[in-house]
C-alpha cells in the first residue's frame, strides 16, 4: 500500500538541511510520495527509518531488460500516469511478429526486413526492437536456432507449451529472449524455465485478478523481470485494463502490478492496426506486438512512440550553428531559425523539398519555436547577431543577407544594425520557403546589390 | 491482498453541449449533435459513463483546394467548386456528422470574398444538408471581423458554431454569437492558461459555458502531436476536477494538420524511407485522430473519407465495452 506524504515525512530527519536537492523535508516527503526521488538521496535519514520506508521508496514499476548488448531493449521505469506530469521513460518496444509456420526463405526475409528496418527524424535514427515467434505448428525450438542467428534484435517466444519453450530456451537463451507467457495452466513449468535460463517472463492471467494472483505467485517463486497481460483483446478492455494495472502501480504501488505490460496490436487491415497501435503506444504497454512490416506503417507506428515519449520539459535540440542544406557556397542564402529540433528539421526540410543550396544559421532558444522564442526573448535582434558571428557563416558566404522568419519580421531592423547584416523577411511559414526562393528572393536581394 | 480496481473520484464531469437547431428549436437542421457530458478520462467505463459518442465533423472549403494531394483530391475533385454539393457528398457518401466549413475564399491575400458572398454560401450549404455546422473564417482578424456578424446573420438561430474566439480577438465573434443563439469556438496556442483565459472573457461578455467548444490548436503526428495530446489530457483532468472554464467539451483539427505533413504525400520515389504512399496519408490522418481521442477530444475535424471510416469503427470499438 502507497505511504502518503505524511507517513514519510514522519520517518524523514525533519531538519530542511537541503541536501537532497530539495529545501524541506516535507516537499522530499512528496516528492519521495509521487515516486520523483528516491530516499538514498537523503544523507542522513536513519536505518530504521529507511527499513520503514523501503517498500514506499521503491520505483513503483519495475525496469525490465530483454536481450543483450546494443539491442538490449529496457522497458518499463514508469513513474506516471500522464506525460506532462514528468515524462514517460524507456520508449516501448516494437516486436514484429513472425510465425513459425512461415516457410524458412520467408521467414528469414522478414526477420531481415525487421532488423534492418530504420528511420530518421529529428536527426535521429530509430528502428524495430524485438522478433516475436509465435508458435502457430509446434515447431519453436527449430525456429527459434534459426532467428538466434538471422535476428540482430532481441526475440520474443510465443508459445503456451513449457516442452516447445524449452527446446527453444536451449537453443538461445544466452540472448535473453523474453518469454510469453505463463498461464495458470503452464506457471509452474513456465517459471521454472524462466529461473532456469534466466530470462525474463510474460504473465498473462485470464482478467485482471488471476493476473493479480499470478504475479503475486512469480514474485512469490523469486522472479523479478515479469511483463504483464491481462489477455484483453478488444481496444475498449485493453485500454482499461492497461490504465487500472499502470495506476495501481503508481498510485497504489501495487506489487504484483509493478511491471511494465504487453499489448497486442489488432485490427484488419494496415489503417486499422495503426490506430490500435497508437492507442497502445499512448495507453500504456512496454512491449507493443504487431504482424505489421510495412514502411508506411511502421513510420507512422514509430513516429508515435518517439512523440508520446518525448521528455515534455526538455524538448529535442539541435546545437546551435551553422549547417548546410545541399550543396551550398559563398553566394548561397543563409537562413535563420532556432534550435527546437522540430523547427529546424522542418526547415531543413523544406529547404530540401525546394532544392535549395543553402545555409541554415540555428540559434539556441533553448528548444522552442520561432514565435515562443521571439515571445520569451530568446530569439531577438541580439541573440541571433551573436550567433552569426559566432557560427563561422561570415567566413563562409561574401554577401551578408539574412532571411529572417516572417512570423519575427519586426526584428528585422534591429538585426541590420545588431549584425551589420542585410536582412530579408523570408515566409511565415517554413513550407512557404520553396515557392520564396523560387519567386521573390532574388527580386528582393537585388537592392543589396 | 487482493486486488481492488483503483477508481479515481472526480468531482465534476463534463459540460454537455448541443450543436445545430431543428425546426422545434427554432432551426432547419434535420439532425443535431451532443457531445461532452463524460464522467471519467476517455472510453474508462469502469470509472464512468460516456454518454455522447465523439463525432466527426467533415471540413468544406469554400473554393477549390490548389495543392491537395492526389490520395485526397480524388474524393473531392467533382464537388470542389461547389461548397454546397461538397457539404452534400460529405455526408451523403461518407457519413459527416456535421460540417466544418471554412471560408477560406475571404482572405484578403486570396479571393478576398465580401461578406455577403459568405453569407450567400452559408446559406447554400444550409439548404443543402440537414447536419449542424460549424463555420470558421479565414484567419485574418480584421477580415474574419468583418464577415463574422452576416455569416452569423446567415444563420441565425440554427444553433452553428461559429469560429473561432482567441485572446486577442473574441468581442465581435462573441457578440455574433450571442445576437444570433450560436456557439463559439474558444481557440488558444497550445497553452492551457490562455485556454481558461478566453473562456473567462467570453463568459464575462455573457456567452454561457455551455456554447462553448475548446481548441487548443493541433499538430500532425510528428510535427507535434505530443503537445496537443497532453493540453487535451490536462483539460480533460482539469473539467473532471471542477474547473469549470475548461470544462466544455473539446474540437480537435485533424485533417489539414495530417495532410500539411510530407509523410502524408511526398512519393515513395522521394522518400523511399517512407514506403508506399498510397495509404500513408491515410494512416497519417487516422493515427493523429487516434491520439486526439485518447487524449479527450470530442469532436474531430477531418478530411479523407477511408480515415474517417477506420476512426469511426475505432469509436465503436471503445464504446462498446459500456454497459447501457
């Protein structure tokens, strides 16, 4: 049972010393409450208070890490039930399920296309996480040998059967693959297995009580990397289910529920199996199964997790610089943005769709776009001549044109005389960037000339 | 110990409003929406019921579209020049549930159409379909300032809403509004102070809460949808706590922010990364909708019929786990 801020508080030093980062032993109380802080960061609570404690300071949800290596996949660490009240850690994992019964050239295909499946955005390269063999004709620990082999990616194995999850197991557990699933029918195999070859192991109860029971049971034999199915199917009982076992976990901190979960995407056709994968990514799984493999598909899938579980307080950056678009040189435009990666990425881009060669100067407004930043004062006449000469652009180009944002077109002006630079007003917003160049930007540089 | 489900206790709901007028209101629609009304964060039925379905508004543009992508000029192309057989085949052939409809035509930097050619459309699209609309202008102030009081004349006690009120410019919408019996949209930038704020300004000018639809803005999946999906969530939470300025049901746009994204329309032969192009835009749309759902939206704004459908069949699907 969750400790409210004031059972903790009772066992805290009651001296405000401060030293845990935070000024008063009552709002460490609440911050240790919520799960925010953890009690080592307290130099001086006691061994008893601490023992007292222990239980409340845990992280409400377990961190679970199936594989090894680079593609070890961590999921689960959760501390909230809404991003913006902190941020959602450890991105879920995509697992892309492949049936044993594919034939083996088919099989090794997709498995290939899996792991070698990537996108970039905002200036980073994002991929798959997991194989998921599901066991449809008995024929796991074969293929199993087979996908150790093909699959850079951590597997999954799918099948209710301890006799096929052994041969399996045999065959590749060193590459700690995660099991699926313990049953009431199979727990008592299937936790063996999972102690015996130390991988971690999916529970899956009929309905949220056996669950309950059954987790408790696991905990109980000495297992602690489990994930969680409640066996819902449907996008009405997944998504409740998913929020009452994530909030008995933060909430009530809820043992049994202290793990990160697994759903499983459904639907008909490819539309479909996007929207259930996007509730998934929103509400709440660490693991998120689909038999999905299409590029438009995945993109979207994959652009889901990375926004939902973008840290709200820190937005994604870029540094602050000079970079290039194209091929540019000393007669190409310089274009000037912020630093909000999304901002500088659309530009980029837009610059690109309109083939351009060109300069874009990134000024550091903390990651906000051009309007916040303009508003908070950290995009101004001053900030952005700085960083012209400091970037090294003046050393790269011979005329000193500016284009200016059009949304920022008042600092205009004050950029001139700031910067010594000539200053166009570019388009207000970055799409606009293509048809500029194409149709107004030479007329408008004619008169610097 | 055994497991109990941990039900939050909110202490309000949601405010329950109704768009469009029939003949026993005072209007002509032949069909009217109610949404809001829900008792717990979206689609928990366990915690409480939700007892209007959200619904999705089709968007018509009062003239042709120039740079709609093939995948979504298709379905459109033969009623395009005609914003009443547009509004007609919306719901007609795919189902809208009402209309949005925006007179982009008004733009000084376009058309720069009077008034009483918006007038004039409004009323077209009135006598051509029986749903309720919502009609918002063209998003220059002192122009949309200009319109608004005869596009709202136009349609005077057919209960529309008319869009959309910011902190900067809401006294003339309002007062529209108000003189006309129609509802307002409450717009703001992704900021949910300045969302409270104009509920408080256009309340304090006599607007009752419950002709107010919220729209915190929107991006498309990727172009930051994170940002409007967690404003939605915290208005959400906020309405259930008894925050009665931001407790009126809430309109996402989905279908221009979706389709302004490159992935929803450069070709595959541009972005190979992307894959097939043919469904991607439809995928883009039907992704962003998903997001704004789960989050707490009530009424979405889209564009392409086949997302329309898949989001539809979504709502089903979360509806059917409450018990009647």
């Amino acid at each position: 049972m969750a400790l409210t801020a004031m059972d903790i508080y009772k066992n805290l030093p009651k001296t405000n010393c401060g030293e845990c980062g935070v000024p008063t032993c009552l709002a460490f109380a609440m911050k240790l409450a919520q799960g925010q802080a953890s009690l080592d960061q307290c130099p001086h609570v006691t061994e008893e208070a601490a023992a007292a404690l222990a239980g409340s300071s845990a992280p409400p949800m377990k961190t679970v890490t199936i594989g090894t290596g680079d593609h070890a996949l961590e999921i689960g660490g959760q501390t909230v039930l809404f991003r913006h009240e902190e941020t959602f850690y450890h991105p879920c994992g995509v697992a892309i399920q492949v049936n044993t019964s594919l034939p083996e050239g088919e099989m090794t295909e997709r498995i290939k296309t899996a792991c070698e499946m990537e996108f970039d955005r905002v200036g980073m390269t994002f991929g798959l996480d997991l194989i998921a063999l599901y066991d449809d004709d008995g024929r796991l620990p074969e293929v199993a040998a087979v996908a150790a082999e093909e699959s850079s990616l951590p597997l999954m194995l799918m099948s209710d059967d301890p006799q096929a999850m052994r041969g399996a197991l045999e065959v590749c557990a060193e590459g700690r693959p995660l099991i699926c699933a313990a049953t009431a029918d199979n727990f008592e195999e299937m936790t063996s297995l999972a102690k015996e070859f130390e991988c971690p192991l999916v529970i899956r109860g009929e309905g949220m009580e056996q669950l309950y029971e059954l987790s408790e049971k696991a905990i109980e034999a000495g297992i602690e990397d489990l994930v969680l199915d409640s066996s819902a199917r449907e996008p009405s009982a997944v998504l409740q289910d998913q929020t009452i076992i994530r909030r008995a976990a933060i909430k009530e901190k809820a043992e049994p529920f202290g793990f990160p979960t697994i759903g499983f995407v459904g639907g008909d056709d490819e539309v479909d199996k996007v929207i259930s994968g996007c509730e998934l990514i929103a509400k709440y799984p660490g693991i998120v199964v689909t038999d999905l493999i299409t590029r438009d598909a995945l993109l979207a899938l994959v652009t889901a997790r990375l926004n939902i579980y973008t840290d709200p307080q820190k937005p994604i950056q870029v540094e602050s610089g000079a970079y290039e678009v194209g091929e540019p040189d000393a007669s190409s435009p310089v274009l000037i943005t912020t630093n909000f990666s999304l901002t500088y990425y659309t530009v980029e881009a837009d610059a690109s769709a309109g083939n351009l060669d060109a300069w874009i100067v990134v000024v550091d407004t903390e990651g906000t776009s051009v309007l916040t930043a303009w508003a908070a004062e950290d995009f101004t006449a001053e900030t952005i001549a700085k960083t012209i000469k400091e970037c090294g652009i003046e050393e790269k180009v011979e005329k000193k044109i500016a284009v200016l944002p059009g949304g920022v077109a008042v600092l205009s002006g004050d950029l001139e005389q700031e910067s010594g630079w000539n200053v166009v007003v570019g388009p207000r917003e970055s799409a606009g960037i293509p048809t500029f160049f194409k149709t107004e930007y030479e007329q408008r540089i004619a008169d610097f000339n | 110990m055994p497991f109990t489900v941990p039900k939050e206790r909110w202490t309000a709901e949601v405010q329950t409003t109704t768009i469009g007028a029939t003949e026993a209101d005072g209007g002509t629609r032949t069909s009217t929406v109610t949404i809001g009304g829900d008792q717990s964060l979206p689609f928990l039925h366990f915690e409480g019921r939700t007892p209007y379905r959200p619904v999705i508004a089709l968007e018509v543009l009062d003239e042709a579209p120039t740079q709609w992508p093939d995948a979504l000029a298709e379905h459109y192309r033969d009623v395009w020049d005609d914003p009443a057989a547009w509004a007609q085949k919306a719901v007609d052939e795919f189902g809208a549930d009402l209309i949005c409809l925006r007179l982009v035509s008004a733009d000084p930097q376009g058309t720069d159409a009077s008034a009483d050619d918006c007038a004039a459309t409004i009323t077209s699209v009135l006598e051509a379909v029986g749903v309720p609309l919502i009609i918002w202008g063209c998003g220059d102030d002192d122009k949309d300032n200009a319109i608004m009081p005869f596009c709202s004349q136009a349609a005077a006690g057919e209960r529309v809403v008319l869009g959309a009120a910011t902190e900067d410019n809401y006294k003339t919408i309002c007062a529209s509004a108000l003189a006309d019996g129609h509802l307002i949209i409450n717009q703001s930038p992704l900021d949910i102070n300045i969302q409270k704020q104009v509920s408080i300004l256009v309340t304090d000018m006599g607007m009752s809460t419950d002709n107010i639809i919220l729209y915190q803005t929107t991006g498309g999946l990727g172009y930051g949808v994170e940002y409007a999906y967690s404003i939605i969530e915290r208005t959400r939470l906020a309405a259930l706590g008894g925050d009665k300025m931001l407790q009126m049901p809430m309109l996402s746009i989905v279908g221009s922010e979706a389709w302004r994204v490159k992935e929803a329309w450069q070709s595959e032969e541009e972005a190979p990364e992307w894959g097939p192009l043919e469904k991607r835009g439809i995928i883009w749309e039907a992704a962003t909708a998903t997001f704004f759902l789960h989050a707490g939206s009530h009424l979405l704004v889209m564009w392409h019929p086949e997302a329309v459908n898949h989001v539809r069949q979504h709502i089903d699907e979360l509806l059917a786990g409450q018990q009647t």
